[in-house]
C-alpha cells in the first residue's frame, strides 16, 4: 500500500496565526473568549476549552475580564463597532485575506455599487463580508442561484457591480458563475478572492483522486472547505470524510492499494500525524507499507520562509483588478501588485497572464504577520532584458518594444521589460512628425546610449528607418526606368509641386503636372498622405532626382471635347467671364468656349452684360473648334427659336414666290 498525503493538507495561514493568537494570550495568562469557534474543528476547541478558552455566541455575552478574540472567519462592522461602544479588550484575528474582502467591499459600496457576494449566506465569513457593505448586496451560492437572479431583476445589468467571493468557494463553480458575470453584467469589477490556499488545496485533491482508489479527506464537518474537499473528490473515487484517526474505515483501507490524504484548513498537524500512525496500524505487513512522503518534512518545508530580492517562481492562481494572485509553493500567499506586472502602465493584469501560468518572480517584501509575500515580475524581466539592452548598444542589434507613453521631449517603449527612451529626434523618419500615432504600436529601434550605473538607455526608431529606407532607395534606383507607374503617398507640398514618396525615394510632380487646369497650388489636387498613382517622366541618377508625371493623357479635355463634343453639339455650359466683344463659358473642367456679343441673342446688344452675368448657365451650340490653338466658338443664338413676325415674314415671302 502507499499513502501521498497532500502537500496543502492542515492549516492554512489565517487558521494557524488565530490558533496561535489564542495560544499566546492563554500563554500570557490572560483569560480568553472566542467569539464563536475559533476553528471549525471539534478536537482543537476541545484543546483550547481545556486551556479554559470559552466560546461566545454574542458581544453582548462578553465580561469585562479578558480578552475577546475574533475569529478567523472575520465579522460585520456594526459588530465591531459594539465592542468598541462596549470598551471590550480585543485581538483581531480576521484572516487577512478575509480582511481585504472587508475593504474592497467598504470602498466599492461607498461608491455606491451594487456587491455581488458569491458563497454560501449562512456562513460566518460571508455574513462578516456582507457586514461591511453600505450598499445593495445580493448572495450567490451556485451559479445557478446567479443565472435566476439575473433573468428575473435585468435592472442592475447596466450598473456598476463589484463581485468578491468566500475565500473557501468552490473553485470550479467560481468559474461557472464568472461565465455568467461576464456575459450580463459588462460593468463588474471582478476580484477573484478566493484563498490562494483554497485554490491549491482543491486542485490538488482532485488530482491525487484521480491516482488512487481511496481518498481521505480530515476535518471537522461544519468546516466548509473541508466539506468542499469531499464534495471535488467523490465523483472521482471512493472518498470518507473523517474528523479523527478512530472514523478510519479500516476495511477500505485494508482492500486499497494507493490512499491519498488531505485535510482541511482548521485540521491540526497531530490529527493527519494520527491518521498516517492508524494507518500504519489497520494495514496488515509492514513491509507492504510505504508514505511517500514524510508528513513532517512536508510541514517543515511548507513554513519555510522567504527572504527579500530571492528569486521564486510561481504558478498564477487568481487574477483581480489590483493584483495577481500566484502560489510558490509555501504557506504564504504570493500576490504581484498590478503595477509590478508590468512595465507597460496601461496592460491590465487579465492582458499580460492568465490561470495557470507559471512565472518567474522576484521577492519584494515578506509580511510574515499578514502570512503574504509580495513579488513582482516586472523587475525580474527588467533585470532579465537589461543585459539583452546592453549587449544591443555594443552589437548594434535591433531591438522590438512596443511604445508604452508619449511624454515631455519623446516616448517610452518598453523591450524585454526594460523602459527605453526614445527622444522625439530620434522617434520619426523626420523631424516635426506627430508622435501620437506611435502610442500602443510596435516598434524597432537601436540602442544609441546606455547608462550603466542608472540602468537607463536611449532608442533610435529613425536609425531603423533610415537604413530601411536606403535599402528600398537602392531596390528602387536598380529597376527604375522611365515610363514606369508607381503608387507612392504625398509626403510634402510646395508652391511649384507635390512630393511623392515611393518607397525608400522622394519624387517630385511639378505643379504643371497635377491638372489639365490652370491651378494656384498643389493642395487644390492633392493634400500630404494621399496615396497617389504617378510614373516617371524623367530620370537624373547622378542627381538622384526624379521628375513624375501625374495627368493622365485620357484624362486630357480636349481629347474628352473631340470624343464626346463634336462641332454642332449643343449642351449646358456656364458663363465665367466676360469682355467687350462676347462672354466666356465653360464646356468641360479645363476648357472654356467664347460666346461672340452677335451670338449671345437674336436681336442687337450693346454689351454681353445686357444678358448674361457670371454663374449663369445656358444652352450653347458648338460652331467651331481648332485644336490647333486650342480654341472653341459657342453660340446660344443657334438654339433659339425664330420670333413669330419673322416666321410670317418668312411664310409671306415663301407665298408671293409661288
């Protein structure tokens, strides 16, 4: 037979410091009560009543003569305030996981959200939570419970809600209820609150279930977690829930070939030490027996602690606004603060990692009462990538990083968690471009500058660019000819003309280049970042200047006029100028026709005004047209009807010659 016991069997942090508070002030002399169970285990209550520990169901119960500890399960606010009215000598032993529950709670109601606790209403810790919230608070025990609560009151689903959850709820309808959260409630601030210690005790069960033919599962049956660890691992194998070495189903034990052993977080240490010396008993042939793994030394190694700038690594566990939850493998709770994620101010935690991922971190600060240890990625990766900085300013090597700020003189990218500055010279093909647009993208850029002793560096993205650039510029000048046709984007705009860049080398289309019609200047056609088809009219390779041809010959109006406007085609044009000999008026964009003073009416004028005025547009006839000279004769006289007198004139003459 062999018997694994689980690495996360026994007490937790929270369970162990409010033991050994109590153990302390009974230590000291001083007489204790506990308001409530310490612990949800029958034999450590019956240890501490027989050291004179004596339970209170209420404050109000509470004499004047010791001190009054509070559980680790935590309680509401107005309850520690009537101690306090009360003058009640007090040791707090909230679990300082629960602790933090009490405060996001606080600051979210006092923003007026709408609490959303997950876990189990009837339970002290969650009847402690909901005692700090001075807003709506609603209570999920299933994902179930949250599905109707969200189909029958739709009200809330625009609000702003903050989702916190027993620290002992179980893991996987946890993620359940987030599916829920996420797809209805698009305004939740979600902190995965659940005990780090939970979280590792759970999934280990499950997978010592998974490897063996019995479970044991230790603790006390009104403890929840513990009653969890049953509930995970009994679909899975045969699985007893016990409270002490004397509920061990010897037949079980005797017929099972690999027995695992877990224990919930209120079970002392002496009880599993029990159980495994029961076991050793029950289980005929000693020599059959094998602990994979001594109890003892699991517990030494579990409390081991951990010194400052020590390199540790982890596997996430959680993951809040604020913070990443990570478990190291110890009794303490690793978490990384949000702003040591990242070098990137803006990623949001849920962006850079995600369940299950196993990090490389740097201890911060070990807070031993608290039973935390804060790490940070962000400066491991720093000290990481800097090397690969360094090595890049002597190497020359490009570096990619993506540009994390836009500040005062240039912008941050971030490469290999180092922060690099790039100065706004430095930043751009040329000088003046916006940096804007950068923000948030990729880059490449050189190192051009290191400062060893502050561990800063300077980029270069235009370097990149200039030598990508000379590249394209040798590609182009090896198969430019002319006549060919490119598609290039308007980089600059002068008064004789439009500069194009086409990839790696500027051309220039000259102003006369840009319209058939006589134009003032370049932006009437174009404007800078148009994208624009162009070919080559010339080439000067010595100079590296190239000359573009913009028109189109079949965009030309005077061949458009001798297709579509032949001599004696009446159409709409409009008046745009005026002489003393006859009007102007335009056929087509780019051509322009004149109207003689004897054509523009079939009677007499004095001047062209006495009819027409600028904008007008009328019916002309095309009389004549000389390509040569680049000339067109209009006559509105030709499309008008002859007077009635005249036509009876006409008649009379046509009668007198019969």
């Amino acid at each position: 037979m062999s018997i694994t016991v689980a690495k996360s069997a026994g007490f937790c942090f929270g369970v162990d410091r409010a033991v050994q508070m109590v153990y302390h002030l009974v230590g000291e002399g001083k007489k204790v009560y506990t308001l409530g169970p310490i612990i949800h285990n029958p034999q450590m209550i019956a240890e501490l009543e027989a050291k004179g520990v004596e339970i209170l169901h209420s404050v109000e119960d509470a004499p004047h003569d010791g001190t009054v500890v509070i559980r680790a399960h935590g309680i509401p606010q107005n309850t520690l305030d009537r101690m306090e009215e009360l003058e009640l000598e007090c040791a707090d032993a909230t679990c300082p996981f629960v602790a933090k529950i009490h405060r996001i709670v606080a600051e979210a109601s006092s923003r007026g959200d709408v609490i959303f606790i997950i876990g189990n209403a009837k339970h002290p810790e969650v009847e402690g939570i909901r005692g700090h919230c001075s807003s709506d608070c609603y209570i999920f025990n299933s994902a179930k419970e949250l599905e109707d609560f969200a189909n029958n009151i739709p009200n809330l689903q625009n609000k702003s809600v903050t989702i916190v959850a027993q620290t002992t709820f179980n893991v996987s309808e946890w993620e359940n209820c987030l599916k829920i959260i996420k797809k209805v409630y698009t305004n939740a601030t979600i902190f995965d609150t659940i005990c780090n210690a939970t979280v590792k005790r759970q999934s280990e069960a499950i997978a010592l279930a998974q490897k063996s033919d019995l479970m044991i599962i230790i603790g006390g049956r009104e403890s929840s977690n513990t009653a969890k660890l049953y509930d995970v691992c009994t679909d899975i194998c045969a699985t007893y829930l016990i409270e002490s070495a004397d509920e061990l189903p010897q037949e079980a034990v005797r017929a099972a070939r690999n027995i695992s052993i877990t224990a919930g977080a209120s079970t002392p240490a002496s009880i599993i030490k029990e159980v495994l010396d029961t076991m050793s008993i029950i289980h005929e042939g000693a020599d059959q027996f094998e602990e994979t793994t001594s109890f003892a030394e699991m517990l030494e190694e579990s409390l081991k602690s951990f010194n400052t700038d020590e390199k540790v690594r982890g596997v996430v566990v959680g993951i809040a606004p604020n913070e990443v939850q990570v478990d190291v493998g110890r009794k303490q709770a690793g978490f990384i603060p949000a702003s040591e994620l990242s070098s990137d101010p803006n990623a949001k935690p849920e962006d850079i990692v995600k369940i299950g991922d196993e990090l490389d971190l740097l201890i911060m600060r070990t807070n031993d009462q608290e039973g935390t240890i804060m790490l940070s990625k962000k400066r491991l990766d720093a000290q990481k990538g800097w090397e690969v900085v360094a090595a890049a300013e002597e190497d020359g090597t490009i570096l990619k990083g993506v540009v994390t700020e836009i500040i005062k003189g240039g912008l941050i990218a971030v490469t290999n968690g180092v922060r690099v500055f790039i100065p706004a010279s430095q930043a751009t093909a040329s000088r003046g471009e916006p940096l804007d647009d950068l923000l948030k993208q990729e880059v490449e850029f050189r190192i051009i500058e290191v400062n060893r002793s502050r561990r800063r560096a300077v980029g270069s993205i235009r370097s990149v660019l200039q030598d990508a650039r000379k590249a394209q510029a040798e590609k182009f000048w090896e198969t430019a000819e002319e006549g060919k046709e490119y598609t290039g984007t308007v980089k600059s705009l002068t008064a004789y003309g439009a500069f194009v860049d086409l990839g790696g080398i500027d051309g220039m289309v000259h102003i006369s280049e840009l319209s058939w019609s006589r134009i003032k200047h370049p932006s009437e056609v174009v404007n800078v970042g148009d994208t624009v088809n162009v070919y080559i009219k010339s080439l000067d390779r010595e100079k590296g200047k190239i000359s573009l041809g913009f028109k189109r010959s079949e965009d030309n109006p005077w061949e458009i006029l001798k297709k579509d406007y032949p001599v004696g085609t009446v159409t709409d044009v409009k008046i745009v100028g005026m002489t003393t000999f006859g009007a102007f008026a335009r056929i087509i964009p780019g051509i322009d026709g004149l109207i003689h003073i004897s054509q523009i009416a079939d009677h007499r004028i004095e001047k062209p005004q006495d009819i027409l005025k600028i904008d007008d547009v009328v019916k002309a006839k095309i009389t004549e047209i000389d390509f040569d000279k680049k000339r067109v004769s209009l006559s509105i006289r030709a499309t008008l009807e002859p007077k009635e007198d005249e036509a009876a004139d006409e008649a009379a003459e046509e009668t007198v010659a019969e």
